[in-house]
C-alpha cells in the first residue's frame, strides 16, 4: 500500500502551514467571493485540497503560491457553476455584513477590478510577487502580466484619481 505525501504530514505540520497562510488565503478568496460566508468555504475547500493533495513543497514560498493558485481556482469553479448564475448577490447582503472585513479605500477599489487585473494586482501590491513569479502562478506570458498589471493600474489611477507607484 502506497501512502501519498499528504498523509505523511503531521497534525503539527498542517496546522503550522494552515496558520502561516490562512490570513492570505482568506484574502484571496474575499476577493472573489465578496461575502463572508462563501469565503469561508472556498477557504476550508483550499485547505482541503491541499490535505488530499500529494503536493511536496520545497519551501514556504513554494506553499504560499500552490495556496493562491488553488484558491483562485476554486473560487472560479464555484462562481461558475450554474447555481451561482441563478442566485443574487442581494441574497448575500445580509450574511457579507454581518462580519465585514477591514478593507481600505484602496483595497475596496483593487476587490472592484476585473478578476484579471484584481488577482494580478493584488499578487503584485499585497503580497510582493513580482511580474515574472505571477506569470509562472497565472501560467501566462510575463507580457501579458505586465499588460494586466499596466491596465489594473490604469483603472485605479481613474478610480482613485491619484498615482499608483509602478516600480
């Protein structure tokens, strides 16, 4: 019988890698779920994934982007699937406010983008990857990284009616 990587780890080990980026995680999928509740459960769906997964990471690093690339995916299946298109974001008005996340005028506007341009955004802005890392985790050409990224900016210098630093 052969075990998967995934049920080798520790009790000790999972809970250390759930607490290390369980804030991120929570984040990522906010920004895509727009509510508390489905936010919650694309987040245990992440950590889920990650348990019946048999994923060897060769850092913290290399946990933290297989962590963004699932949530995202996740929360896009979720958003997809046909109950979603019958349902209403009204429905959810009550639930998202009754825990609201402490969000900034400049973090409401990065949440508002486009889902192309918030999660390369906020993966540039919030969590420090460079052009180049988010295009290996997006599986897309550095160009077109650097395109979202300039046109991301660009709604937000409209937005915010300000400069964005683009270093």
């Amino acid at each position: 019988m052969v075990m998967s990587r995934s049920l080798l780890r520790s009790e000790t080990e999972m809970t250390a890698i759930y607490q290390r980026h369980v804030d991120m995680v929570y984040r990522v999928c906010f920004s895509y779920m727009k509510n508390t509740a489905d936010t919650e459960d694309m987040v245990q769906n992440t950590f889920i994934q990650m348990i019946s997964s048999d994923v060897d990471f060769q850092s913290e690093e290399h946990e933290k982007a297989w962590l963004i690339v699932t949530a995202s995916n996740l929360c896009k299946n979720h958003l997809r699937h046909w109950w979603q298109k019958r349902s209403s974001l009204d429905d959810y008005e009550q639930v998202a406010s009754t825990q609201p996340l402490e969000i900034d005028e400049t973090l409401a506007v990065v949440l508002a983008l486009p889902d192309t341009y918030k999660l390369t955004i906020y993966l540039y802005y919030y969590e420090g990857y460079t052009s180049t890392e988010i295009a290996r985790l997006m599986n897309k050409p550095q160009s077109t990284i650097r395109n979202y990224l300039h046109r991301g900016r660009s709604i937000l210098r409209k937005k915010l009616g300000g400069e964005i630093n683009e270093e």
